[in-house]
C-alpha cells in the first residue's frame, strides 16, 4: 500500500447527512457522522431532531455501517488486483 488514509465524502442516508469515510492502511475505518452522532450525548439528540424533522427514522449503525464496510471491501478489492496485476509483471 502506498497510501496513509483515503477518504470518500457521501450523503449517508443512515443520518440524513454529509459524512466522510476514511479508511487507514490497517483497514480500520472512521465515519465523521459516526463520531458526530454517536459519540456524545448531544449528537444523538441531535439525530433524534433531525429524525422528527425529517419525519424519518435516522439511526446511524456505528462501525458496522454498510456504506463503511462497502468502501473497505472496494479498496481491499483494489489493492488485491493491484498486487496480482505487479505480480504477474514479475
């Protein structure tokens, strides 16, 4: 791996919001709406606001998060075919 973080920036249904992901070369992952929803006290009354407003259930899942694990598995899948591919140049 040739790089120390990436990052995708989306619109996460889960908290009707724009969160960025970042995944780290050991695979482990960040959300900014992770953080800013679940983490204090504040932020998940915040969520439950946005939900009413919204009249929609938001619940962020946290590291499970399917929109986490799908840009994980893309970039791991990227990084398997850039080894074979420089494998096979060999």
């Amino acid at each position: 791996m040739d790089w120390q973080v990436t990052a995708t920036t989306i619109v996460c249904e889960a908290v009707a919001d724009e969160v960025t992901i970042l995944i780290y070369p050991d695979w482990s992952a960040k959300c900014t709406g992770m953080v800013k929803y679940t983490s204090t006290r504040q932020g998940s009354i915040d969520l439950v606001r946005r939900s009413l407003q919204l009249r929609k259930a938001l619940d962020c899942k946290g590291i499970d998060c399917p929109w986490v694990t799908e840009y994980r598995f893309k970039l791991q899948d990227e990084e398997r075919r850039k080894a074979s591919q420089s494998g096979s140049r060999k």
